[in-house]
C-alpha cells in the first residue's frame, strides 16, 4: 500500500472522489431545473440528459478505486471520502425521485437507516481492530438500487407508451429487490458485527 499521509492526498483518485461529490450537487440542481417528469411527450430532453450526467457520475466510483489499486495510491483520506461520496449519489438521486413522485419516502428511510447501522458497525470492530469487508449481499444491493435508480431516470426521459411503462415497472421491481436486500445484507452485518458490539 501507498504512504498515507498529506503529501498524498491529491492523488489521481482523490481528485475523482472530489469530482463525482461537486458534481452531485451539480446534478441535483439540473433535475431541480428539469422539474418533475411531464406526461404526454415521446422524449423528455432535459430527463434524458439528468439520466446521462448521473449515469456518469455513477461511473466515476469504479475509476476511482481502479486508480488507486493499480497507482498503489490508497490514502486515509480516499477510504474516508470514497463511501461517504458513494452514499451522496444514491441518497441524492432518491430524494430526487421522492421528490419526483417516483420513489416512496420509506424506501429512502430504509437505505439510509442501514447506512447508518453499517457505518457504525465498521467504527465500533475497526476500533477492535477488526475490518469488515464488504460483503456480497450489500454488492448486489448498491447494483440493484443503482439500477432502479437508472430505470427510473430513463422512464422519465421515455414517459409516453408501452416502453415507458415496462421501464417503471422494471425499476419499481428493481427497487423492491434492492429494499429487501438492504434489510437482509444490514442484518447479516450486524450479526456479524454483534461479537465485537457486545465487547
């Protein structure tokens, strides 16, 4: 691993990190300009762009880690503000959608609630020097809520017909999935976490 410290934090991957945070608040202020979805258009144009500029801001979180495993460029600072931008990008897009209509407030109550049990839980066994990797179940919910997340960006960029139909039922679908995968995968932390809490 890279020497952590100040002299590395303007790393290549760093600077990604920065990036994909400023221009979360840069994609929530387009959707705030391109309003909730209008019904009754084959393409919603200003939609259509929300959903390419957060599809690539969602991209930026796999370049960042690739450029700090392959520069050997891993700082305390990037572990940090790595997961804290990665949590900014799904909270925003479903505050978003919640206030587009789209997403239901509970769903929002729910992942963020598990992102706060998870991250206490890694402070708690990382103070006992235990360090919780990632685990698949809480792989498969980041994919499945980035992709109702995407699906319901591109309904509203294709709200007229049957394919506009097919995208809100896939992402609805989608997001039922991620929900019970968010449940599941933070009970499977804390249970694995539970040990080390009970000291």
């Amino acid at each position: 691993m890279g020497q952590e410290g100040s002299e590395r934090l303007w790393t290549p991957a760093n600077i990604v990190t920065l990036v994909r945070v400023g221009c979360v608040f840069l994609w929530v202020l387009a959707a705030q300009l391109a309003g909730a979805p209008v019904a009754g258009v084959p393409v919603s144009w200003p939609h259509l762009w929300c959903g390419v500029f957060f599809g690539l801001i969602a991209g930026t979180d796999s370049l960042d880690g690739h450029l700090a495993r392959s520069r050997n460029e891993v700082t305390t600072f990037g572990k940090f503000l790595d997961p804290i931008a990665d949590k900014l990008v799904v909270v925003c897009a479903l505050l978003v959608l919640m206030d587009w209509g789209l997403v239901s407030l509970w769903v929002i109550v729910i992942i963020v609630a598990r992102e706060f049990l998870v991250s206490g839980l890694r402070m708690v066994v990382a103070g006992k020097g235990t360090v919780v990797a990632a685990s698949m179940l809480g792989k498969w919910k980041t994919a499945t809520t980035m992709g109702a997340i995407g699906g319901y960006l591109a309904c509203t960029a294709f709200p007229m017909g049957w394919f506009g139909a097919l995208l809100f039922w896939a992402s609805s679908v989608a997001m039922a999935v991620a929900v019970i995968l968010t449940v599941w995968s933070g009970w499977d932390y804390l249970k694995s976490c539970w040990p080390d809490v009970r000291g």
